[in-house]
C-alpha cells in the first residue's frame, strides 16, 4: 500500500472516528430524554438534533462508501 492511499484511509477512518463520537453524544441526549422527560428540553431540541442526525448519516454512508471503494481497489 503506498503513502497516499494510507493517508486516505487515515483520513476515512479519522471522519468515522469524529461521527462515532457525535452519535455517542446523541444517544446520551436521548438516554437523558428518557430518564428525565421533556422538562429538560427546548422546544427547537428534537427537531434540530433530528436534522443533524439526518445530515451526519448521509456522510458518514458515504464516507464508509468511499473506504469500500478504496479498500476493494487496493486488494
């Protein structure tokens, strides 16, 4: 595997590795709804979070789209 296709990878792997993180923080808000019901909310949360949720999802597929695609053409 040459330099710049790891590097690539790396990039991938590290875009991944930031929305693992935010989905992490997202099921915490959730888990917090749960536990202690809607007081603890704005009226904007939900909504917000959910379009958030749908934006990062779109990248993250095709984030993992293009490692597949790197990952099938390096073997």
């Amino acid at each position: 595997m040459n330099i710049k296709t790891e590097q690539k990878m790396d990039m991938y792997i590290a875009k991944i590795t930031w929305y693992i993180t935010y989905i992490d923080c997202f099921t915490r808000i959730i888990n917090e709804f749960i536990e202690n019901g809607e007081g603890n909310l704005n009226q904007n949360d939900i909504p917000n979070l959910m379009e958030f949720n749908t934006k990062l999802t779109n990248r993250l597929y095709k984030i993992v789209m293009h490692l597949k695609s790197d990952w099938e053409f390096m073997q």
